[in-house]
C-alpha cells in the first residue's frame, strides 16, 4: 500500500509539466482575442501596435506549446527509465480483433 501511495504522488516536475501544459493552453486560447483586438487597433489606426500584438500572441503561444511539449516529454523519458520500460510483445494469436 505504501508503494502504490508513493507512485500516485506528484513530484514537483509532474507539477511543473502540468503548469507548463496549462500555460500553453492558455496562450493558444487567448490567440483570437489578440488577433480580435489587434484587428480592432489596427482598423482605429494603430498599425504598429495591432501587428505586434498579433505577433507577440502568436509566438507566445508557439513558445508555450514548444517548452510543454519538450518538458513533458524529457518528464515521460525519465518515467520510463525510472520504472524500466515494461514492454512486452505480443504474438500473432495474442491479438483480439472482434
């Protein structure tokens, strides 16, 4: 029981990812507000301003969505090398095609 409460723990790199891939959903959500409002600026004359919002939003979620991937990745290497890949390869009669 002791283990099994251990594994479900999260370590502060499980947090981490999760805040990291909460982060990321957040800025692509908030991508059409920012193109909206930057239309806006731009048809009210702001044509500098409404272009870098545009840009600035949309590497900002680029950005996001490249860090969340990478760390949630390198988080499901060192899981698998922590508990040792437990693969097992299945024969042609062991599948289940109904």
């Amino acid at each position: 029981m002791a283990g099994w409460y251990a594994a479900r723990t999260m370590r502060r790199s499980t947090k981490l990812v999760i805040a990291t891939a909460l982060l990321a959903v957040l800025l692509v959500a908030a991508v059409p507000v920012a193109l909206f409002a930057g239309l806006i600026m731009v048809l009210l004359g702001h044509v500098a301003g409404g272009l870098a919002l545009i840009g600035a939003s949309i590497l900002a979620a680029a950005a996001a969505v490249v860090i969340a991937s990478l760390s949630g990745v390198r988080h499901l290497r060192r899981l698998v090398t922590e508990q040792g890949s437990r693969v097992v390869r299945l024969g042609r009669g062991e599948y289940d095609y109904e």
